[in-house]
C-alpha cells in the first residue's frame, strides 16, 4: 500500500526515549552475546601452541598466565618475550542446503611477558619469587561469513508484522524503532485493520525468496595481568595474579532479501545492524603446583567468576526497493534508527583447572589439562536494575546451556638445543544437546618446533582450531535454523630473551 507522505507518523520524543532504552535490550543483549562475552581461548606463546595450551604443571612460560599463575615460579632466570600472530579464520555456511564461505586473515601480537625472577638471599625454604606482567590475547573475533538460501519459504518481515500486532500505526516509529518501525517507515510492511491494529507484510509468508546474511566482524578480548608466584622448597609452587579484561567487538550484519515472485511490488530489502561493543573486567586466579616426585608433576588452578561492565552503541537501517514507483516517482525507500546506547553487566562462570606433567629429565615431557566450567551460572544485569531485570534472559542461559568440559594434551622432547612439540584439544560444546544451537565440540591439532640457548629463544607454533555451530538469521519461529563450520588456522612466532 504504498503512496505518497503515507508513512510519515508523528513522533513522541517520550516514547522514542523508552524505545531506546528497552529496545536495547530487545536488539542486543542475549544468552548468546553472554556466551561470547564469557567465552576465552587460552592465547598462550608459541611454545605452548605447540602443545596445544597443555600447560597447567609445567610453567616457566608465558602461556601460565592464562591456565595457572603458580607456574610463573618455575622460571629460573628473569625473561622477556613477545609473540606476534597471524591467523586466517574460514566460515563455511549452509543455509537451507546451500553452501557459502568467506575468509578473514589478521595480524597481532598475541602475547607480551615480563617474568622477573628473585632468587632468596636467605636459606630458608622459600626459595625464590617471580613477579611481572603479562598480556594475553584470550578471543579473537576476526570473523567474515556468508549465508546464502535459495526459494526459501521465509521472510525477516513476517517477524516485523507479529511485533506490530495491536499497535498504532503513528506509534510504531516509536514503540520499534530498531525494527517494526523500519518496515513501517519503509512500506515493508502495511496496515491490514485499522481499527483493530492488525499489519501485512509486503512479503506474504510463504512467498519465495533468495536470502543472504553477511557478517562482518572485527575485535578481541584480551587480558593484562600482574602475577606474583613463589617457590618453597622447590617442590610446591604458590600463584596469584588480578587481570585486567579489555573487550572490544564490532559486528556489520546484512540480511538481504529479493523475492522471486515477479507478480509481487516489492522486489528486494536489506536489513542492517551495526554494533560496537566495549567492555572492561577484573578476575583473580589462584594456583598451586607440586612436585611429587622429580619427573610427575601435579597442578591446580581457580578461576574467579569475572564482571564485565559493557557498553552496547547500535543503529539499524532498512532499505526497500519497489518494482513500481509511487505518486513522485521513487521506488526506494530508506529509514535508520536513532542511534542506540545501553550500558550492563555480564558475570561469567568461574573455572577450575587440573593439570599433570610428566617430565623424562631433559629428554622430554607429556602433560594433560582438564578445564570445567559451567555457563549456566554467567548472568546478565543492567547498571540500573530499575530500568530493567534481564529476567527473561537469564532463564534463557539456564535452560540453553550445559557444563563444558575441556581436555588438552600435549608432548615436548629435546635434541640439542632443539624442541618438537605436538598436542590435541577438545573443548564441548556449551548449548544443550536438545537445542537447535547445539553444534560439535571444538577440536584443536597443534604442532611447533623451538630453539633455545641459554640467553635466546626462538619458537614456532601452529595449530588448526575446528568448531561449529548453529544459529538463527531471525525469528526461530519463522526459520530454520543456519549450520555454520569454522576453522582457525594460527601461527605464532615466540622470541624469549634472558639476560
């Protein structure tokens, strides 16, 4: 229905001031932006890629950071050592039997380390402390991919009239406008009763089109933490560090939509979102290390839970593109949002860490970590709870999740001043089996080699990371659900000096 200025309502800045408010919440923030905020990646050095992160007893290394500060005090002399990285991340998507993929490449130091090592003046059982600083890159959100469906069944409007239902149609710019309010503003969707508030999509349901949601992301979340660990006896190793959690996370999202029924005006449609997110927090970790014996070690790490304050800024767009122009001739419509802003908390889980070492003298040594955490218990709260509970997204996290159980296992052995390392990790998948999310645990195939002097390290690390995933372009109700396959290819060059 679509005519000259018909689309045009007043807008109350008092609604529109509450649609920001609420309809932040609405848009942004979910169980699944909960999961990515809490989720990490051990990020490690070279050395310890090449184990695949199986480094809880072993120590020594700035990969200890991140699984067990109690290994810091394993280093014997005062170190310095920085680890550039460069990764190509692949997404494969099926979206209703089609395949699409895209590739992402980037450059960036993954870790920074500063161990420095005090030996006791005094011969008592303390031994010695190591004290430093250490930066981590702990999630990369490198990410582009691509879905693309043929003749599918479907469209993001009919989600867009549902919300609609029994509203005004002047109020609607104002009630939505991140979402119903564009399609209104755009003649993405019309009036079908007046009088009792009820819309029609231009779309009908059912109707076939070609779909396509790109993504785009960009970020990181990564980690500057203070370490102090000590020595007693050299046989049991004492660890603590406070971390420093900086978040950052930039999505470009475009769902387009072109109908093949030539008999319908509407021709095509894009939806976008775009998304810059920023977040700071503060965790502890606590560690123990034992010798039992001169080649079997044992470990134990505490991971507390972390809060993350977060800032979500937000526009959406809608583009529409008519097969017959209106009474003044245009055939394409645009319409954005008010710019959105809202700022909250996410708690993640806390984690606890085991680990065992096998050491064959200077031959070698095998060594096997075991991580639990539960994302059930993150929790999403705004700063103001007055202004809203996150009720209903919590229930979501408590009934979407299950306990993920990880496992990595790494091996190392000598020849001269050279080291062959490889290692395997698994990693379960956090979504319930019985949810549509539910994909296969993410898997991780390392390898690496090094070289080291008594002054000089040179390390080389590779390791392929697989998971994936589903998820949903827009209303689960009115869609299946989006297959995705992610591969991570990493590499990392550790350069360790010791004066």
């Amino acid at each position: 229905m679509k005519a000259c200025g018909s689309h045009n309502p007043s807008r109350s800045w008092t609604l529109l001031l509450a649609a920001v408010l609420f309809g932040a919440v609405a848009q942004a923030q979910n169980e699944e932006d909960a999961l990515r905020i809490s989720s990490y990646q051990l990020g490690g050095t070279a050395r310890s890629t090449g184990l695949a992160n199986a480094f809880g007893a072993l120590g020594a290394d700035g990969a200890a950071i991140g699984i067990n500060p109690a290994g810091m005090g394993l280093y014997r002399v005062t170190e310095l050592s920085i680890t550039p990285s460069f990764e190509v991340n692949t997404a494969k998507s099926t979206y209703y039997g089609s395949a699409a993929t895209d590739t992402r490449t980037n450059f960036h130091i993954n870790n920074f380390t500063l161990a420095i090592h005090n030996p006791s003046e005094k011969n008592g059982p303390w031994r010695s402390s190591t004290y430093g600083i250490a930066f981590d890159r702990q999630a990369s959100y490198q990410w582009d991919s691509r879905a693309l469906g043929t003749n599918i069944p479907s469209t993001v409007l009919q989600g867009f009239v549902n919300e609609a239902e029994g509203t005004r149609s002047a109020d609607l710019s104002t009630a939505f406008p991140f979402s119903a309010g564009l399609a209104w503003d755009t003649y993405a969707i019309d009036p079908l009763d007046t009088v009792a508030n009820t819309y029609i999509s231009a779309i009908p349901f059912g109707s076939l089109t070609t779909q396509e949601q790109t993504i785009k992301a960009k970020g990181a979340s990564s980690s500057t933490s203070f370490f102090y660990s000590g020595s007693y006896l050299d046989k049991v190793y004492f660890g603590a560090s406070v971390g420093f959690t900086s978040d950052r996370y930039e999505r470009l999202r475009t769902h387009t939509e072109t109908t093949l029924d030539q008999g319908l005006d509407l021709r095509e449609l894009s939806y976008t979102e775009e998304l810059n997110t920023t977040g700071t927090g503060v965790d502890l970790k606590l560690g123990i290390i034992a010798r039992l014996s001169d080649r079997l070690r044992m470990g134990a790490a505490y991971h507390s839970p972390k809060g993350m304050d977060m800032t979500d800024a937000y526009i959406y767009r809608m583009t529409t593109y008519f097969r017959t122009p209106d009474a003044l001739g245009r055939t394409i419509y645009n319409a954005d949002s008010p710019d959105g802003l809202f700022t909250y908390r996410v708690r993640s889980p806390w984690r606890l860490v085991l680990s065992g070492a096998y050491v064959a003298g200077q031959n070698g040594l095998v060594s096997v970590d075991y991580t639990y955490t539960d994302p059930r218990k993150m929790e999403l709260r705004a700063q103001d709870a007055s202004v809203y509970d996150f009720a209903t997204e919590n229930m979501a996290i408590a009934s979407s999740f299950q306990p993920v159980h990880s496992v990595r296992v790494g091996t190392e052995w000598r020849h001269g001043a050279w080291y062959y390392r490889v290692g395997w990790g698994f990693v379960g998948d956090p979504y319930r089996d019985s949810d549509p999310r539910h994909g296969q645990a993410q898997r991780t195939y390392a390898g690496g080699l090094g070289y080291r002097t008594d002054h000089i390290g040179i390390d080389l690390g590779l390791n392929m990371v697989t998971s994936s995933n589903s998820y949903y372009q827009y209303d689960p109700e009115l869609v299946e659900p989006t297959a995705e396959q992610r591969n991570s290819f990493r590499t990392m060059l550790t350069v360790s000096l010791r004066p």
